[in-house]
C-alpha cells in the first residue's frame, strides 16, 4: 500500500468545499465573534483599548434575575416540546399509517398549511382570539360564563400555545417518516402472541419511534428557546425569556459584550441538548458509535 | 439599407434587448453617480412616507445629492458597529435618550454649530438646552391617553392612572427599551419623591401601577387604546392626534403637573465625510416651511418659533412661549448612567 495512493486528495471532496466554506463563514465565523465580543470589554475595531473580562458572564451569575430568565427560557421549551409531542405523535402516527392516499395527502396539506403563513401573522391570529378584546374571552362573556376577561394573554401559557401551533408541523414531519419506516408486521407479531393493542404500541411501535420522537423533540426544543416573535407579541414582555433579553441589551442598552455572553450561554444550552440527545440515541439503538 | 444593418437575430435581438432593459435601470444610477449621498436615519409611516414623496426629493433637488434614509430601528446598534472614521450614518435622527447614548460614546458630536446651521437662532430654548444634545427638530409631549367612551369623567392628574378603576385596562411602555416608558419613571420619581432622580419613590409607584399591559412601541399602544385594550394609558400627543378626522373616542390629557417632552433630535457624526452637506440638512429640517409640512402631517410641535400652523394644528400642539413652558424635560444623562440598574429593576417589577 503506498502513502501516496492514501493522500491523494479525493476529487469529490472539491464538491463539499463551496459548501465548508458557506459553513465557515456564516456558522463558525459569527460564533467564534460572539464567544469573543462576550469575553472583551468592548468592540476591538472601533475602539482603541479593549481587554479581556469575565464580567459579563459574572453578572449573569451574580445576579438571579438572568439565572430566572434562563430557567424560564428552558421552561417555555420544555413544556412546548412536551405538547408538541403529546399532539403530534397520534397525528403522526396515523399520518404515517393511514391508507388512503387521499387520506394522507389531505392530513400532510393540515399539517403543512399553517406553515404557509408568516409566524408573525400567526401569533397576532392568536392575539386576537386570546386578549382581553379577543374571541375566546368576548364569547365567554356574552354566554355570562365569565364577568371579567380570562388572563390567556402575557402569561407562559399564551406563549406555550402560540409556540406549540408554530412547531407542531416540525414534530409531526419528523415523526411521520421513523413511524412509517417501521414494519406494521412487528405490532402483528406482537398482537398474535397475545399482546393488546396498546401494548403492542407501548412495546414495539414506540421504542422503535424513540430516535423519531427524540430528533422532533430537539428540533421543537431549539427552535422554542430561541424565539423572539411569539414570547414578545404573546408575553407582552412581561416573560422575559433569553432572545428578547439579548434584543434588550442589543437595542436599547447597545451592550453587544452581554448580550454575547446570553447569546453563547443560549447556544451552549443548545450544545448540551445535542449531546444528551446523541448519547440517548445511542443508548436507544444501541450503536454506542453515536456517542 | 436594410441590408447594411444585416438580418436580426435572435442573439442580436437578445442582445439589445437585454442591453436596453440594463441600460433603462441603470439609467437613473448612472446620472446620479457623481451626486454625493447623505445617510440618515428617519421614521417609518407617516414620516416615511412625507419624507420620501416631498421633503427628502425637495431636499435632494436643492442641493443636488442624494438621500439614503434608514428607517429600520434600531440605529444606535448600527452606527455603534461601523466604523468611527467611515460611519453608517452622516446625521442621526432619534429620540434624545439615544442621542445621550451615542453622545457618551463618541459616535455623534454633541452639539450643532450655530454659524453652520443659520436656523438654529430661531429654535425655542429646550431644542437646544444642556438636556439636549445636537439639536430638537419637533418634540411631542407625554401625558396620557384616554376613552372618551368609557365614563371615566375630567382627567387632570397623572395619579389618576393609579386609580383602581383602570386595573386590567392600564397601559404602560417595556421601560427598557421605549423613550416614554423612561420619561414616564421619572415622572413618578417627580410624583411620588423627591424629583426626577428619586428612583426608590418611581419603583414603588411602579409597582402600585400593575396591573398593567405593558407594549414596546408607540404604534402599539396606539392600536390598544383604538380597540379598547387598554382605557388609560400614558402616550404621546401625536399618537392621538393623528387619528384626528377620523371620530376616535380617544382623547389626550396634558396632566396639570406638567407633560414630558418627547423630543426628536438630530445630530451629527463626527467621521461624516459629508459635514457640510449634513449641517444643509440639519438646517433645511428647521426651515419654517419644512417644519410646517412636517408638523401638520405627523403632528409634532415644530422647535422653530417662526412656524405658523394651521389654527387646526396650532390649537392642540406646544406652539407659543407659554405652551412649551409645560414641556418638561428628562435628564438623559443621569438616566444613561443607571440605565443597567433600572433595567434589571423594573424586568423584575413588570414580570408575570
């Protein structure tokens, strides 16, 4: 075996430079100036002296108010995930097992349709069926089940629900494809031996969909903590959660070091659930390589 | 003849074609790329649309350059991200606690000069005064907005807004990040304390306000207050005014212990390559007949003392010596210097 044969440069590998590049440059580039704008004390190019500090990252641990907002932030994409998962799974499930052609097509058009609307559009739809003004508490009120107007809006639950109609499509189309690749014939097998169907679902269907519910449950997950629209028009900013903080600290304190280190601290929470996730996948399917 | 030119082909026909089609977009470019270009920052809606259909073309024919106006908030982030010697904007408009910000951190020059921008002589004392840095084109003035439709009876006073009747229709700003909001805890410090600068008095009168729903923009509490969302709540003048014609039962109240001074202020950068061009623009925007088009549109009271209004527009708006005696005005400065502090306080004074 010769070295030189070991070397030589593969010809498709040209093909993965435009793309490396494209990754460079507009993934690395702006992170690795993020985590460094969040450990100097101000914009090297446009100022003269600029040091490195902690100060940023001690004032988020020195002060529990950012610690609350992180939790917050976690929260609101925790309980959006779960949801997102509690009603995508059976609309997936069925999605990936129903028969009729048509019958599919219409179900991924439900799916799919609110997607084809503006996120922005979507939570001001919500803002008019959940204000003190809006459908739900108007229709209450006329039907005399209620003297004053619910409080749906600028609360974790209003943002929940704005969050779970936007991010709902994302679980269901993860799910779709790992329960349709699944053999219908494991859950008969499961049944002939004298399992109830439930537990036929409970014990082949739904281990099997574990690396499906695992990669929508990240997608939901990533995308609910690093919203802006929905937690400002929905929270009123009365919940504060970690992207409208750093929008804060951007646009009105024109402090670009802290809200790097928010911006980095968001990332790393982010970080920190790929890896769990890759390690539970791992466990799941057994290919420890994963890890 | 015909033969001279030689057959048309599909190729020399695409070729005209498409350098014709070049020719007719680019035109306009073209012609104008000599003329130097002033950067600015300017309002959207009505603002936008004046200054983009006849101030700005008036201005541009004048002095024969170009205006490339941005009007996507927030500025400040921007210029702060560009560089000191070749920065984004050539004059900055925005409000004047910005303007502090940007002042203290050395991207625009703190004050106009007088002999560069003639105009300046004609301006009332607090476009110009030490709370101000650059020059006050219009200012609004902050008080409160009311239904009219509600029964809420003869508002005079700020501290009616903590009245009990208003709870669940209060309207309010995310103070960290809205100019009226800021102006507004000063004004409780002045209401409840010892004065503007007493920020344990303006926390405590903050909290007694909840419940209260809070928007980040103007705009926004504009729509709450025309839909019913909100029955009270402290905005600008212009944000009421403007619906005027259109039978809005909403009123403006100015409270009898004065109202605040929403100013809109333009400044200078000092790495401008355009400084005499920006000094023309800073002094067209004080020109009588320019402040009287501006102020009759989007209902902001004209700085220039020469600016005759329309009786219509001269009744409601800050247009004499007297009027603009109400006006008062916050200490920017001072508030910048907290600002970190007061954030983190009133984040955890208006959570859910």
């Amino acid at each position: 075996m010769s070295s030189t044969a070991t070397t030589r440069p593969n010809g498709l590998a040209l093909f993965i430079l435009p793309s490396a590049l494209l990754f460079a440059l507009f993934f690395f580039l702006p992170i690795g100036l993020m985590a460094l704008m969040s450990v100097l004390t101000g914009n090297p190019v446009v100022m003269p002296k600029v040091a490195f500090t902690a100060r940023h990252y001690a004032r988020m641990v020195g002060d529990p108010y950012y610690l609350e907002v992180i939790w917050t932030t976690i929260r609101i994409g925790l309980v959006t995930t779960l949801v997102a998962l509690l009603i995508g799974y059976p609309l997936a499930h069925w999605m990936a097992r129903i028969k009729s052609r048509a019958g599919h097509a219409l179900l991924l058009m439900a799916v799919l349709a609110p997607m084809l609307t503006g996120i922005v559009v979507r939570t001001f739809a919500w803002m008019t069926l959940l204000s003190d003004k809006g459908v739900v508490n108007q229709t209450l009120m006329s039907l005399g089940l209620i003297a004053q107007p619910l409080k749906l809006m600028y609360t974790e639950t209003g943002i929940v629900v704005g969050l779970v109609h936007i991010y709902v499509p994302f679980m269901v189309l993860t799910l779709t494809g790992v329960i349709g690749r699944i053999d219908e014939r494991l859950e008969q097998a499961a049944e002939n031996l004298g399992a109830s169907p439930l537990r036929a679902f409970l014990e082949v269907t739904l281990p099997l969909s574990l690396p499906g519910i695992l990669a929508g449950s990240l997608l939901v997950f990533a995308l609910a903590i690093s919203a802006y629209v929905t937690p400002i028009l929905l929270g009123g900013f009365q919940i504060m959660t970690l992207p409208i903080l750093i929008y804060q600290q951007i646009s009105a304190n024109f402090n670009v070091g802290f809200a790097a280190a928010l911006g980095i601290v968001l990332l790393v929470i982010s970080l920190m659930l790929v890896i769990a996730y890759n390690r539970a996948l791992g466990l799941v399917s057994g290919q420890r390589e994963l890890q | 003849m015909m033969k001279a030119l030689g057959p048309l082909s599909r190729r020399r026909f695409l070729t005209a074609s498409a350098s014709l089609g070049i020719g007719t977009i680019a035109a306009p470019y073209v012609a104008r790329a000599d003329d130097p270009t002033l950067r600015i920052t300017g309002w959207g809606g009505k603002w936008g649309e004046i200054m983009k259909a006849e101030i700005g073309p008036a201005f541009e024919n004048e002095f024969k350059c170009k205006l490339q106006i941005d009007s996507a908030f927030p500025y400040l982030p921007k210029l702060q991200a560009s560089s000191r010697s070749a920065p984004i904007y050539d004059v900055m408009h925005t409000n004047s606690n910005e303007q502090w910000a940007a002042a203290e951190m050395g991207l625009v020059e703190p004050k106009i000069d007088a002999k560069l921008v003639p105009n300046l002589a004609d301006v009332y004392p607090y476009a110009v005064s030490d709370k101000i840095v650059g020059v006050s084109i219009f200012t609004s003035a902050i008080g409160l907005g009311m239904r009219t439709d509600k029964g809420y009876g003869n508002i005079t006073s700020w501290k009616e807004l903590w009245d009990a009747k208003y709870n669940g229709v209060r309207g309010g700003y995310v103070i960290p990040v809205n100019s009226l909001g800021q102006a507004f805890l000063m004004m409780c410090g002045t209401l409840f304390g010892k004065g503007q600068t007493d920020l344990d008095a303006a926390y405590t009168a903050l909290e007694k306000l909840k419940p209260i729903k809070i928007v980040d923009f103007t705009g926004a509490m504009e729509k709450m207050l025309l839909s019913g969302e909100v029955g009270l709540c402290v905005i600008h003048d212009s944000g009421i005014y403007r619906y005027d014609g259109q039978n809005q039962p909403t009123d403006f109240v100015s409270p009898s212990e004065g109202v605040l001074s929403l100013e809109q202020v333009l400044t200078i950068t000092p790495g401008s390559k355009m400084k005499e061009l920006a000094n023309a623009y800073v002094n067209y925007m004080l020109r009588p007949e320019v402040q009287k088009r501006l102020a009759e549109t989007v209902w902001y009271s004209p700085a220039n003392k020469k600016v005759k209004l329309d009786a219509k527009y001269d009744a409601k708006l800050l247009t004499t010596p007297e009027k603009v005696s109400k006006l008062i005005q916050v200490d920017w400065k001072w508030y910048n210097e907290r600002k970190d502090e007061i954030d983190q306080r009133v984040n955890r004074i208006f959570r859910a």
